[in-house]
C-alpha cells in the first residue's frame, strides 16, 4: 500500500506501506467449509474440543483488498 508523509513545510514523500488486520475480525470456520469455528463468545466443541483439534479443523480467511472499503471500513 503507497502512502504519502507530509512534513508541515508542505513537502511529501511516498512510502510504501502494509496494513494488517488483527485475526479476531477475520472469518475462523471449518477447513473446506463454511462452518463457523468461533461464535460469539465460544468455541464450537464439535470443531474445536482442544486447541490441536481447532488448528487441524478450522482455517482464518484472509482479506482480500477489495473488502478492506466495503467489509471493514478501512
């Protein structure tokens, strides 16, 4: 992501940038499936009955750059 810094004299300079969204915002849901791992306040317990079981079934989405306007506002 470019971006431009700007002193007060007026003077700018492009930066190149990255942006990262934390995972408590992104999509937690069943690896090949549209199940969510994660509702709420709990874990659902067929997916995710110990940490192991939830890393071996649940998968995080990434973001794609046209849903960061749309989706996330940014």
């Amino acid at each position: 992501m470019t971006m431009s810094e700007c002193t007060t004299g007026g003077s700018c300079q492009t930066q190149s940038t990255a942006v990262v969204m934390d995972a408590n915002w992104r999509w937690l849901h069943s690896l090949g499936g549209s199940t969510n791992c994660y509702t709420g306040n709990e874990w659902d317990k067929t997916l995710c009955p110990d940490d192991a079981s939830c890393a071996k079934n649940c998968a995080l989405d990434g973001v794609p750059a046209s849903d960061w306007t749309g989706t996330y506002g940014i």
